[in-house]
C-alpha cells in the first residue's frame, strides 16, 4: 500500500470517529438537575412530558416507583 493510500485510509477512519462522536452528541438532552426540565434547541425551559411529547412524538404514562412509593405512602404499606 502506497504511503499515500495509508494515509487517505487513516484520514477516513479519522472523519469517521469524528462524524460519531457529533452524533452523540446531538443525542444529548440538557436537563436541570434540580426540577428535570429539559431546553430545548431554542433555549427555553419545559417539563419533561411536555418536551417529548413536541420534540419526541410521544407521552408519558405516570407511576410510582417503589422506592418513592415507600417514601410517600410509608404509612400506607
């Protein structure tokens, strides 16, 4: 293989991981660690629910985990 030919093939591989790593991280979603709201591309703040159901095209179903049902309803169970 022709130096030349390595380091096309290097370059490739190169843009390649790059391209991914992009991706990635366009599939990140800024959430506030504090009330969970989620900004969106415009830079405005929304509740979870709400963001995937404009942005994602879906809806929630709403429970309670039994961790947090054990701390809301402890007296209850």
């Amino acid at each position: 293989m022709s130096l030349a030919i390595g380091i096309a093939v290097f370059q490739a591989n190169r843009f390649s991981q790059y391209e991914e790593k992009v991706e990635n991280l366009r599939e990140l979603i800024p959430i506030c660690a504090n009330c969970k709201k989620i900004r969106d591309d415009e830079g405005y703040w929304t509740n979870v629910e709400e963001y995937f159901k404009v942005y994602e095209d879906k809806e929630f179903t709403h429970g309670i985990c039994p961790e947090c049902a054990k701390k809301l309803y402890a007296d209850y169970l």
